[in-house]
C-alpha cells in the first residue's frame, strides 16, 4: 500500500486557523446593499431622437411655412404639429434631409398647405419617416420634383388631395394611406413599394406608379373611383389583395407582370395592355371579368378565376394571348359561338385545350 494515503486529510478550517485567515475572512461588514441599483442606460426615449429639434430656433419658418429645412441632416419633432393656414408645416430646402416625425403627427386644419414639401425643386436624398400627416389641405406630402427619397412607417390620412405625391426612384415602405382625396399614393419612374397599405381614396387610385417599378405585399381595397394597383410600362406586381375598387383591381400597362395576387369584387380584376406576364392569381368574385386584356402577346398561365359577374379569362381577340393551365368555372360571360361563360375565347392557335378534371384529353397545356 502506498504510505501517501495513510496522510490524513486536513480540514480547510484548520488550515485557514493555522495560517491565521479565520480572522481575515470573518466580519466583513453588513451584507445589506446601501440603496437600489442607479440605471446606467439611457431609456429608448431617450436615444431615439437624434439630431436638430425642429422648431422656431433651429428652423425658422417664413410666410409660407411653419418649419424651414435649409441645411442636410437629421431633423425630429418633439411634439405634434398643428397647421396655421394657409402655411405648409414643414419646407425641405436641402438636399440630404430627414425628418423624423417621432412618433408625433403633423395635423392640418382648413385651407392649409401641404403637409410636407419640397417646393417643387429636387431636394435629393430625402427620408421622411416615423409618424402621421393627417388632414392637411393640399397634398399630406409632396416630394414630386424630388429623386431617391425614402418613406417608411408613415400614417398619411384625410389629405384634400393625394396622401403621397413622389418623384422618380422612391422608396416607400411600411406605411398606412387612408382617406385621401386623390390618389393615396402616386409615384414617377422606378418606384418600389412594399408592405404599404391603401384604403378608400375618394377620387383616385390606391396606388399609381410610373414605368419600370415593383409594389409587393401591398392591400389596396376600396378606392372606389380608380384601381387597386395601376402601375406603368415594364412594372411588377407581386403578393398584393385587392378588393371592392372602381375601374380595376390591379391594371397593367405594356410588359408587366402580376403574380400571386389575390383580386375579388373590383370591377374588372386584372386588366393588362399588351405583352404582359399574368400569373398564379386568384380572381374571383369581380363585378366584371376576372382576368381581362385590352391589347395583345400576353401570357395568362395558371391562374384561378371563379364567380365572376362576367368571363374568367376575356382576351383581347382569337389570336391575341397565350391561355394556358387556368381554372375557371362558375363565372356568367355570355355564351356564344366563340366563348363559353368562362373564357372568351374558348379555343385558337394558343388557347390550351379546354379541358374537364379528369378527362383522358387533359394535357400539360389544358385549361380547366
């Protein structure tokens, strides 16, 4: 046996008594702490706003504005904005602004101006997000002479005339447009919009976008004098609902493309010009057809068009469009030698076979 592990074991204690510890390690004062914890952080509030405050120091307005913006950089409310007609709120008078609202509202009275604006010269660069412009008497705001502008997370209701008037190349997301005279949103060229919602504009559209741009994620229902969604030349729509609008649902221009969207009791539900790419949709519902073209070489392909007060799928001409692998069925179109109640026409040159669920004469191409 090894004689190490007959050596008894000695006790911490004793050794922290041999070596004299005991008396350092005992009676250490009150264990009590001497108050609650002091915060060592700034709350959320309190780092959200950074900046220049707008006001009458910082940003003296003049005849025709309560707020001027002259020089780039971030400016904030700190607090709700009441117009004083017939002043604008806010004038952007640099390139390179944002204005963040805070969370605050800018709110118009009787024959006030616009919310915010450029002054009708490029104030490139702009931002404008974080809060509500409401009830102002011309525009909520009105960026048109300006290019690259950003706009997210706004709330733009009951503006006398558009909630939203932008230039080329905005970027809008996330932003609610509601009750507004006109259009409720409308942009130049190469816009991109997004998670945007746009309800009850009283003499317009939800949103109108010029040539080449993309809205996606986007609600558009009851703007009961115009479309949903009207886009320009070589536009995109994407995973947007429409419901209960005027003219159309979604309505293309030349060489566009809609695709999984979602178009119930508008007038007509997809209207597309020529050359477009209409896809995957569900058009159901429509106070007219749910799917229709006005010229011609587009392309219809999968979609869903059912218990439309007119044809599913009505295209421009015999020869006009692709029609391939649609389902259509309980829509009223009238029957006649060249249609059925739910597609007119009914066969041609690309026309996929029409089909019945089941039938050994189904193909690839058939619609249904």
């Amino acid at each position: 046996m090894n004689a190490r592990a007959l050596v008894p074991l000695v006790p911490l204690v004793v050794l922290a008594a041999a070596s004299g510890l005991v008396g350092t390690l005992a009676g250490q004062g009150p264990l009590v702490p001497p108050g609650a914890p002091a915060p060592t952080m700034k709350k959320l509030d309190q780092i959200a706003s950074t900046g220049i405050a707008i006001n009458d120091t910082n940003t003296p307005g003049d005849v025709n504005s309560l707020y001027v913006i002259s020089s780039p950089g971030t400016y904030y409310l700190t607090g709700n904005v009441t117009g004083v007609a017939p002043k604008r709120a806010i004038l952007i008078n640099s390139v390179n602004v944002t204005v963040d609202l805070n969370g605050f509202a800018l709110v118009g009275v009787a024959s006030t101006g616009t919310g915010i604006s450029d002054g009708g010269v490029n104030r490139g660069q702009a931002t404008i997000r974080n809060g509500s412009v409401v009830g102002w008497g011309i525009h909520g705001v009105n960026l048109s002479a300006s290019r690259d502008v950003l706009i997210h997370d706004l709330i733009v209701t009951n503006n006398t005339q558009n909630g939203l008037l932008l230039g080329d190349t905005a970027h809008v997301r996330d932003c609610v447009l509601h009750d507004n005279s006109l259009t409720n949103l409308q942009t130049g060229f190469n816009a991109n919009v997004a998670r945007c919602s746009s309800i009850d504009s009283f003499n317009g559209s939800g949103f109108d976008l010029g040539q080449g741009s993309m809205i996606s994620g986007c609600v558009a229902n009851y703007n009961l004098l115009g479309s949903g969604i009207a886009v320009g030349i070589g536009s995109s729509v994407g995973q947007c609902t429409v419901f209960g609008n005027g003219i159309a649902g979604v309505l293309l221009q030349n060489n566009c493309i809609v695709k999984d969207c979602a178009a119930s009791n508008n007038a007509v539900g997809i209207q597309a010009a020529a050359r477009c790419n209409i896809v995957s949709n569900t058009a159901s519902s429509n106070n007219g057809a749910g799917i229709k073209t006005t010229d011609q070489n587009n392309r219809i392909e999968g979609n869903l068009c059912n218990s439309n007060t007119g044809y599913g799928i009505q295209s421009s001409g015999p020869l006009a469009d692709f029609i391939l692998r649609n389902t259509c069925f309980a829509n009223t179109g009238a029957v006649t030698g060249t249609s059925t109640s739910n597609y007119l026409p009914k066969s041609g040159t690309y026309f996929g076979p029409l089909s019945t669920p089941g039938s050994t004469s189904a193909t690839a191409w058939s619609n249904f």
